[in-house]
C-alpha cells in the first residue's frame, strides 16, 4: 500500500510544477489517502465501507430487495451477497422472502443493526474531523459544496452538438447546397489531385451533374494498385467514367 508520504500532491523541488497544476491529480491522490484513513478506522470495529453504506440505505429507505438495494448503494449484486452475509452473521440484518414475490428476498435493518450503525456514524465523524482539521467550519462547507458542484457538473452529459452554419462548408456554396464542380473537386482531392488542379477547379462554378458514384472492381474492391493510383486514374475499371467526362467539354480543361 502506498504511504502517505507517496501520496503528497507538493513534495516541493521534487514535484514539477506541470504535476502541481493538475486539478485531476490532486483529488485523485487525497481520494486515496481519505480511503485510507476511513478504511483503517473501520476495520478497527470490525467493519467495512460497504457495511456502512447497506446499513445507511436500510436505516433511511426501510426494507428492500437485494436487486433494490444494490440500485440505492451502488453496489455490485455480487459483492452486495458478501456483504450482507456478513451483516447478517452478525444480526445486524434479517433476510427473509418477500410476500408478494417469494423467489426473492427482502432485506431488513435489526434493532442491534441500528445500534452498529451508530457506531459506525461516530467512527466516521471522528474520520471527518481528522481529514478536515485543518479548516474552520465555514472552510468545511464551502469545500464540500464545491466538490458537490463539480461532481454534479461531471455527471451532466454534454448538450448535442450545434448544427453547421450555413455556407460553413468549403464545398458549400451560401444557400448549403453542394454544386456539380464542388463534388468533383472533393473526389479528386480525396483521389490524389494536386494542389493547382485543386485551386483551379475549385475557384469555378457550373451546373454539372452530380458526380458518379465510386467505382468498384470485380473483386468489390476498390480500383487501384499502389500508392496515389485512386480512382480518378483508373478510367478502364469496369462501369467507371473519370470526373472531368461528368462536366461540359468547356470545364474539363480545369479538372484534368
């Protein structure tokens, strides 16, 4: 296990000031030390975090299915069955089947759950207290309620994403349409055309046709055998006619 020394976020010159910048680091080394300490302070009773947290939800919501109490706890199905068997080896919970339904079982908090409960309240606090000892009171809340903030912003899935503007795109003429040559520029650029043919062709417009679909080989394939041989330079391949045959004999000078 890592000691508490390595796990300080500021070790000084021997921590680069990158690291110390790292707002992901930080929580994510205290987190570990805090689980530390709390899980120390458990297991000196006899406990652990899972104990605390199945019994919290049962003292708070009252009996439940195990499927049930797993959803409230967050806790896996197949590690809440040891969990309980514990708690129930101790007679701290009762399990017994449901009446409405008695293919399952209906989990219940004891007198004496109660009372470890409670105990388990007081070992905690005093965790709290250490972890937070070097904050004032009004310290305590405000950094708990910042911590709930950010929590509650990471869980918040981002918005969709805004649409394109019109006239955005580079092969988009101002009312979003895709004219004929704006196709053909955006096959040969795909297919290898050079950067003049590209500027060439693309500073024009015409009312072409829309551009062939590519061509497959007989194979299902696409056409062309080796490095910059796409498409456009394989006019014999079967049912495929090159770019420029698509525009009007007065275009084809500018996108060959």
């Amino acid at each position: 296990m890592e000691t508490g020394d390595e796990l300080r976020f500021d070790r000084g010159k021997e921590t680069p000031e990158r690291l110390k910048g790292q707002l992901s680091r930080l929580v994510g080394m205290t987190a570990v030390q805090l689980r530390r300490v709390a899980g120390n302070a458990l297991g000196a009773v006899g406990a652990r975090k899972d104990h605390f947290v199945a019994l919290a939800a049962l003292a708070e919501f009252g009996p439940a299915s195990q499927a049930a109490l797993s959803d409230r706890t967050r806790i896996y199905k197949s590690d809440l069955v040891a969990v309980l068997n514990d708690l129930a080896d101790g007679g701290w919970v009762r399990r017994a089947p449901d009446p409405v339904d008695r293919r399952r079982n209906v989990i219940t908090l004891t007198d004496s759950g109660e009372r470890r409960l409670a105990e388990l309240d007081r070992v905690l606090a005093d965790v709290n207290e250490h972890v937070m000892a070097p904050l004032d009171h009004d310290e305590r809340r405000q950094l708990f309620a910042l911590l709930g903030r950010v929590n509650a912003h990471l869980d918040t899935p981002p918005g969709p994403a805004a649409p394109e503007p019109t006239g955005s795109h580079p092969f988009r003429r101002s009312g979003g349409a895709v004219d004929g040559t704006s196709r053909a520029v955006a096959l040969r650029i795909a297919h290898g055309a050079s950067a003049t043919e590209r500027d060439e062709a693309g500073t024009r417009t015409t009312r072409s046709p829309l551009v062939a679909r590519a061509p497959q080989c007989e194979s299902g394939r696409a056409s062309g055998h080796g490095r910059g041989q796409g498409w456009g330079n394989r006019p014999e391949v079967r049912g495929f006619s090159p770019v420029s045959a698509q525009l009007p004999p007065q275009e084809k000078e500018h996108v060959r």
